[in-house]
C-alpha cells in the first residue's frame, strides 16, 4: 500500500466519524500538519501511533496480513 492509499483511508474513516483533522490531530498528539501530511501521502504515522489510530477507528487487522519470517 502506498502513501496516497493510506492517506486515503484515514481521510475516509476521519470523515465517517464526522471529525476535523485538527480533532484527529488532538487525540493522536501530533499537529494538525502531520494529519495533513498523512492524508496528502507526503509522509507516515510512526509506527507506534498506528494501534491507538486503529482502535480510535475500531480497525482490526486482517488475519493474513502478517507473515511468519
């Protein structure tokens, strides 16, 4: 998945919720511009925020979606 998907998809369930950037911003702790940023595909969540970003839009993880090494 590239950048732009999953700007996408933040975009997505941001507007399902009803909320403003600024107000996914909030809760997650970073600035709005980082929001902006994600949504634009001009950079990532950090790793660490994706499971509070992924129960903030009650996402589960697709069973298959990790691999053993």
């Amino acid at each position: 998945m590239n950048g732009l998907n999953i700007g996408k998809c933040i975009i997505r369930k941001r507007k399902e919720k009803g909320i403003a950037q600024e107000q996914l911003a909030d809760y997650m702790g970073v600035s709005k511009a980082s929001v902006s940023k994600w949504e634009t595909g001009q950079s990532y969540p950090d790793i660490v925020i994706l499971p509070k970003m992924a129960a903030y839009f009650k996402l589960q993880r697709p069973a298959k979606s990790i691999t053993k090494i």
